[in-house]
C-alpha cells in the first residue's frame, strides 16, 4: 500500500496529492509515482523548520548552528484514485462556479458520470432499457472537419458529444480548450444507449447552415487565443518562480555569509587558544629548565640562586652573542665594494685591450659577446643557486673557449665573482655564492654592453 508520492525529477517525497500538485505548479515536475517509503519530517526544536530529509536537516544545521530535531512520522495510507478524484471535482466545481459568473452554461457531464447519476435518481435500477453502454455516435462531417484541424478521434467525439454541436465545430472546439487536462479527454467515450437514440432523433432538427470555412477560421482563433493565454500564464508563472530562485539565492547568499563569518570566528579563537596554549607550553618549560638547573647547582654543593657576579656573567655573554649576531647580519648586507671596483677594472681594461686591437671592429663584437656569454652565466646561477649544472664551466668547452677564453682577462673576471679555476673547469661552490656580487658583476656587464662611452674615461 502507497505510503507517499516520489517526485520523478527530484525524488522528493510528498504527503498526498495536493502536495504534488502544489509542488508540480512550483517546480513544473510533472511525474509523480506511488512509494511505500515513510515521510519522516524532523522538525527543528529550535525555530520550528520542517526537514523532510537528512540532507536538508544537515544543511539548515550546518547554516544556522541549530542541532536538536524531533522526528514527526507521517503513515497515513494513500488512496491515489479518490484524492485524484476529490481533486478533479473541486476543480470541476472552481470551473462551473466560474462559468456561471461569465453567465456560461454548466459544464457537460462526461456520460459514466451521468450514468452514475441517472442510476442513483432511479433507485438504481439495473438491466433496464436504457442502462446499457454503447460507442458514442456523432455527425461524421463534424468528426472528419475537427480531425483535419489536428484534433485525436476520441477527442473530436468526446468534443461534438457533450458540446451538442450539429452543425459547427465551434461550440467543440470551444468544449476542447475548457477540457484540455481531463484525464480521460483520450478515452474512447461510451454513453446510455437511450441516450443515444434520443440524440440521434433530435439531429432531425432543422439547423442554420454554417460555412465551414468560416468555421475552421473561428476554431482557429479560438486555438489562437487560448494559447496566447496560456503562454502568458506560463510566462507569468515563470516569472513567480524565477523570483522565487532570486529569493532563495540571496537567502542562500546571506546564510553562506553567515557562515563563513563563523567560521572566521572559529578560526580566530582556535588561533588564540593555540597561542594560549604555546604560552603555557612555553611557561611550562621555563619553569623546567629553571628546576633543572637549581638540581644541578644543588648536586654541586651551590645555592640555588645565581650569585651577583654569576648574574652579571650571564648578562655580558648574553649582550656578547647578541652583538655577534648583530654584526653577522650587518655583515651580510654589506655590499663588496672592492670586488665590484676591481670586476669594473677588469671590464674596462678588457675593452680598451680588445676593441682598439683589432681592425674592422671585430674587436668590439668579440668584447661584446664575451660580456653576453658571461652575464648569461651569472644570472644562471642567480636564478638557480641550488643547480650545480649552473656553478661549473667546463674549460675543454668549444663554446667557452671561443666567446670567453679567448679574450685574455675574461677568465680573470668570472675568478673575481667567485668562480674557482681546476685543472678541467671553473666552479663555482654554493658557499662562494654571493648574491650581491653577482648582481654587481651584472649591473657592469650590462653597462659594458649598452653605454658606448664605457670605459672611455
């Protein structure tokens, strides 16, 4: 037995059918199937909110901090069949109460329904005469005029039916557009065979003669204007929910922010407490350290307490590495004003040697291939300290030998920034590495390369 109605789309679980239906108008899901799974509902404690899954109880904990539930069990038992016909004839009602307002005649019962009904007025009187069910008969040009227009059979039947339309599709047409949704508008229709024959004697009737032409066109707008305002319905239905969307987002938006503003919260106090506890730690081991050594001055017969002089001792060695390190970092920063001024030397002595050597400005090409070469080197093992490729040059190499070695006193120039000179290289050790240096090595090859006037003075 059917404890629940499962969205097809969503899988969501719903009471009963006007939930579904209620849900279908939000969403648009349209397929629904029968379940035998319980609605749970979790009901906050807090602020009231109904959580019909643990998915959506975990994210409204997650984004509000409420953590206490109720669990609200729903087994009642589903009768698809009677809800989905207490449903129709509340809609059937909505509709007859409308059409007398516009000053229309009644809806026409479908002709089971109307059989029901004769019965019960007539004491349910079965086998009569008129009691029997029979294939509904309608004039054949007004069945084939509504199949041309698009219309099923057993719509176009069910349409002439219960519009009584003799001689005009319009009154059928009309009658389909009101009854689009019925669920059985499909069905082939059966209707009392008494019925039947009195409506096949009163076609005998005199009827004036419609133009078919005029009432295809009519049928026509009529389509027309029923979807243009349907299109506008759903248009305007799509509108509510895309409003909807927009109220949810920002919903969303302001709980995310929320709580993303208590998880910074979060990780500011765990911050603290981390720091709190690394103080304690801290505390803990000084007092450590403190007992250890007054153990020790114990076991060596000394009073625990450092004496005037051991204090002052201890603040002289400490003021001293103090100053050590001082002066190591001060030193590390100074830039190697000699070296820079003896590297220039080389450069400039390098240029006047070669540029004005050689004729036809080779000289001056082979000086500035030189000082490119070797600014390539450098900025190698700027770049890329830690590679040991970059801090050895191989003196047997043609390359080397041609753009560098052969300029007498280029070799002199890399030995000034820390290379060291073997039976097979140059090499550079990662401890000669010096990164001012190499960066004032290649501010003065740069200025060798570009200024023509260099070394000229």
């Amino acid at each position: 037995m059917a404890k629940s109605l499962r969205c097809g789309v969503c899988g969501i679980l719903l009471r009963n059918v006007a939930e579904a239906q209620s849900h279908g108008e939000v969403t648009g899901h349209a397929s629904f199937e029968e379940s035998t799974e319980v609605i749970k509902v979790m009901k906050c404690l807090t602020c009231g909110k109904p959580c019909r899954t643990d998915a959506e109880r975990d994210m409204h904990k997650r984004f509000t901090g409420h953590a206490e539930y109720a669990e609200e069990t729903a087994e009642a038992t589903l009768n698809t069949e009677v809800e989905m016909k207490e449903a129709r004839d509340a809609m059937e009602e909505d509709a007859d109460i409308l059409r007398a307002s516009l000053g229309k005649p009644p809806r026409a019962k479908p002709a089971v329904e109307a059989a029901e009904s004769s019965g019960a007025e007539g004491g349910g009187e079965a086998g009569s005469s008129g009691g029997e069910l029979v294939p509904a008969e309608v004039p054949e040009a007004l069945l084939k005029e509504m199949e041309d227009m698009g219309f099923t059979r057993n719509r176009a039947i069910r349409a002439i039916w219960f519009s009584k339309a003799v001689s005009s599709v319009e009154a059928a047409v009309n009658w389909l557009l009101e009854h689009d949704t019925d669920p059985d508008i499909d069905q082939p229709l059966l209707v009392k065979k008494a019925d039947l024959e009195s409506s096949a004697g009163g076609e005998g009737g005199s009827a004036e003669p419609v133009d078919p032409v005029e009432a295809r066109r009519k049928a026509e707008e009529l389509i027309r204007k029923a979807r243009e305002k349907r299109e506008k319905e759903e248009r305007e239905l799509e509108r509510h929910r895309e409003l909807e969307r927009i109220r949810a987002g920002k919903e969303m938006q302001k709980l995310k922010e929320k709580e993303e503003e208590l998880a910074l919260k979060r990780i500011a106090e765990q911050r603290k407490r981390e720091k709190e506890a690394d103080a304690r730690a801290r505390e803990e081991l000084r007092k450590k350290l403190e007992e250890d050594r007054k153990e020790r001055r114990r076991r060596l017969g000394l009073p625990e307490e450092l004496t005037e002089e051991e204090k002052a001792r201890e603040a002289e060695k400490r003021k001293k590495q103090e100053e050590e390190e001082a002066s190591k970092k001060a030193f590390n920063y100074v830039k190697p004003i000699s070296a820079l001024s003896k590297m220039r030397s080389q450069l400039v002595d390098l240029k006047k040697a070669h540029a004005a050597g050689a004729a036809g400005g080779s000289g001056e090409e082979a000086f500035k291939t030189a000082c490119a070469t070797m600014m390539r080197y450098l900025a190698n093992i700027a770049a890329n300290p830690g590679e040991e490729k970059f801090r050895s040059i191989r003196l047997a190499n043609a390359a080397f030998q041609q753009r560098v070695a052969a300029l007498p006193g280029a070799v002199d120039f890399l030995i000034t920034c820390g290379f060291e000179k073997t039976e097979e290289a140059l090499v550079m050790q990662p401890e000669k590495i010096n990164m001012d240096l190499l960066n004032g090595a290649g501010g003065a090859l740069n200025e060798a390369l570009t200024n023509p006037f260099f070394g000229a003075l």
